[in-house]
C-alpha cells in the first residue's frame, strides 16, 4: 500500500513538472527581460498601493487648500530634481550593464553631479518664488523651509537615480523592497506631521521618509552590488567614453526635461489657472493614473537593459515588450475605467465628483502610450537621440498646450483629455512610421527590392 501511494505521489509530481502551461510561466518569469520589467511593476503597484493609502490619509488629514499646495510643491521638488539629474537615470540604464570595474566611478559621479546642480537649482528656485510662483510662497518663508527645500530636491534626486542603478545592475528585485519602506515610512511620518504642522506636514512627511531611504539601499549598492556587478563584467565590458556618454547625456536630458514638462508643470498650470482645491482633485486623481503609465516605463527600462546586453537579438525585443505590457495593462485599464468612482471615494465625494473623467481618461491614455514608451527604450539601446528628443518634445507641447486649452473649456476633465489625444497622435505617427520595430509579428517583415536594370 505504502509503495503504491509512493508511486502514486511520484507520478504526480513528475505530470506537474512536465505540464507546459506551468513549465512555460516559469520560463516566462525568468527570463531577464520580463523578471526585471516584472519587478519593477511590482515595484509600482507597491508604491501605488501604499501610495494611494497615503493620498487618502492626506485627503482626510487636510483641507483640500493644504492638500493642493503640498502636491504642487512636491510636484515642483521632482521636476526641479528631473532638471538636475541631467537625465542620468537614462544613462545609467544604458552603460551600467556593461561598465565593468568603471562602474564605481560611473555611480559615484552621476551622484555628485546630481546634489551639486540640485543644490543649485532648489535654492535659485527659491529665490525666484515670488516671480514665477507666487502661490507657493510658504516655501521661502523663513531659511529653515528655503533650507528644507533644496535638501528635499538633492535627496530626490539620488533617491531617483538610486532605481536605475539597481536596474542596470540587474538587482531590480530590490527595488520593490525599497519603495515599499520609503511608502510605509512616509505614511507613519504623515499621521506624525500633519497633527503637528498641518500646512507642511504633507511634504515634510514626503521628504523626510527619502533621506531616510537612501542610507541602507547605497551602502548595499557600495558595499556589495556594484564590487558583485563589477567582476562578473569585467572581461565583457564596453570602455566608457567620456564624449559619447557626453552626446548621450545631452539629448536624453533635453528629452527628460520634455517629459517632466508634461506632467510636473501641470498643477502648478492648474493652481494658476483653476486654484490649489481644482489641483488637488487633480494630483491624487493623476497619482492613481500615473501607475498605469510607470508600468509600461518599468518593460521598457527593462527592454533597454536586456537589448544593450543582448543586441544580437534586438528586433525581437520590441515585440515581446510590447506583448508583455498589454497582457498586464490592458485588464488594469479596463478596471479603472469601471471602478473609478469607487476607487476616487477613498479621498472623499467631492473627489469622486471632480476626478472619475479625469481618472477615466487619464487610464485610456496609458494604451497609446505603450507605444510610445517601447519605442524610446530601444531608441535609447541604438543611442537614436533625435527620435527620442522629437518624441517626448512633441508630447510635451501637445500635453501643455491642450491642456491650458481643455482646462478653461472642461475643467480638470480637460487634462485627461488632452493627455488622450497627445498620447494618441504620437502613437499612431509611430506605428505607421516604425512599423518594423513596433511589429507584432515573430519575424521582422521582408523588405521589397526593386531592380531596375
């Protein structure tokens, strides 16, 4: 009896191995490609997940008032510290993989160029406040908050560069872990901060929860990933040339800044022209949304990793990114669409009044920009610098323009409009232009040759 019962668990055992649907989901999630862009998606549902709790926490802690100043003010530290990495996020994804024992170097200085042009560019900010942002002048009340502030946008900007450092490293795993400590941290220090200063606590609870962050994730980067990632490339590793890393950095930098245009300048657009309560309907509802368009960036940071190592096999690439992304967006957007009332209420009904278009087209707009997003990542391996200036240049002026336009016309709705259309038109530029890259296909399609004699 007990032997046929032991034949019996073999058998078992041995059909569950040999059964294709599962033997094909684990070949699936370990190839690098999806494992890495996997991460890093999980990474954003963390982060969206936690992040959604803290947004609802802040909604019910503070006025709307408050609300929509401390968003607009951390919405500005971003874009103030996007300016100042000088896209190094990009650069580092594209020549850590294979920077071998120039690696160290390679983070080191991407570091202390990014604090130094923060430090600069916080405070020049600061300065200009009443100029070019006069809503915000809590920020330069006193030297302790001018002072708060630049640390805010130097630690950010490490903090950003840090997640494309473990990706290049192929320690993308982590990045889940380190997001979820710095989401969980930042809501503790809400509950904390907002009952002792209600008009700041939003942001002090925000910025705090990074600094705190960044100690234990770089001693680890220092003390064991980059010695690890060092030695196991040193004999395929690429030289680092100054001037094309140069060349590299320039175009992707003014291609970062076009992107950070489009969506950091929007609430102080939306505190200018409807007030900080229309942008705080407007930043929680964009924090959900925005999750949807990060998933799409977390394959295609993947496929730029995965296609430099593996350039042999760079048009398939495309193709596998692409189906990657919709089997995952696709059922989430479709989600969104129904439930965005629900989803809404956890901040309150004026949220639900204000925000479920904007949710509803700001979600439909994450499908064009699947395109749009796989198309830059390998544009990026073939170091195409012009394609991905004119790309995010041309999303930028569509993304603002319509939306100064819809905003007056539909109120907030009118920016998930505008962001509808501008993803829609590039994408569709695209798809006819590049078919061969963004093709569906397994095989890229045979070019005709014509012969004239």
């Amino acid at each position: 009896m007990r032997s046929r019962l032991t034949a019996l668990a073999t058998n078992a055992a041995s059909n569950v191995k040999k059964a294709p649907g599962l033997n094909d989901l684990i070949s699936h999630i370990r190839t690098p490609l999806y494992m890495n862009g996997y991460a890093l998606v999980l990474s954003t549902a963390v982060t969206s997940g936690l992040g959604l709790v803290y947004w609802a926490m802040a909604a019910r802690f503070s006025s709307s008032e408050d609300v929509g100043l401390n968003s607009a003010a951390i919405s500005i530290m971003i874009f103030l510290s996007s300016v100042s990495q000088l896209n190094l996020q990009g650069t580092l994804i594209r020549y850590v993989p294979l920077a071998g024992r120039a690696t160290q170097k390679l983070v080191a200085y991407s570091y202390v160029l990014t604090l130094v042009l923060s430090a600069m560019l916080g405070l020049v900010f600061c300065i200009g406040i009443p100029l070019w942002s006069p809503a915000l002048n809590f920020i330069n009340g006193s030297a302790a908050s001018i002072l708060w502030f630049v640390l805010a946008v130097m630690t950010w900007g490490i903090f950003s560069i840090q997640d494309s450092v473990l990706t290049g490293l192929r320690q993308t795993i982590w990045v889940p872990f380190e997001n979820a400590i710095f989401s969980v941290i930042k809501i503790v220090f809400l509950i904390l901060f907002t009952a002792l200063a209600p008009h700041y606590g939003i942001f002090v609870s925000w910025t705090l929860s990074v600094l705190l962050t960044l100690i234990p994730v770089n001693y680890f980067v220092f003390r064991n990933f980059i010695p690890k990632h060092a030695n196991a490339t040193a004999e395929k590793a690429e030289p680092i040339r100054i001037r094309e890393i140069g060349r590299y950095i320039f175009g992707n930098y003014v291609a970062s800044l076009f992107n950070s245009m489009s969506t950091a300048l929007l609430p102080l657009l939306i505190v200018q022209v409807a007030g900080a309560t229309a942008n705080a309907h407007f930043y929680l509802t964009w924090t959900i949304a925005s999750s949807l368009q990060i998933i799409a960036g977390n394959m295609a940071t993947s496929l730029t990793v995965e296609a430099t190592i593996d350039q042999a096999n760079f048009n398939s690439y495309g193709r596998r990114a692409l189906i990657g992304i919709a089997r995952l967006l696709v059922p989430i957007v479709l989600l969104v669409i129904i439930f965005a009332p629900l989803i809404l209420r956890l901040f309150g009904p004026t949220y639900v009044e204000e925000g479920t278009g904007l949710l509803r087209l700001l979600a439909l707009s994450a499908l064009p920009n699947v395109v749009n997003t796989v198309y830059i990542g390998l544009a990026r391996v073939k170091n195409r610098i012009g394609a991905i200036v004119g790309i995010n240049g041309a999303l930028a002026g569509l993304i603002l323009g319509l939306s100064y336009v819809f905003l007056k016309l539909y109120g907030i709705s009118g920016v998930g409009l505008a962001w509808l259309v501008s993803q829609s038109i590039v994408a569709a530029v695209l798809i006819i232009t590049q078919r061969g890259q963004l093709s569906l296909s397994r095989s890229t399609p045979p070019t005709l040759t014509i012969i004239t004699e």
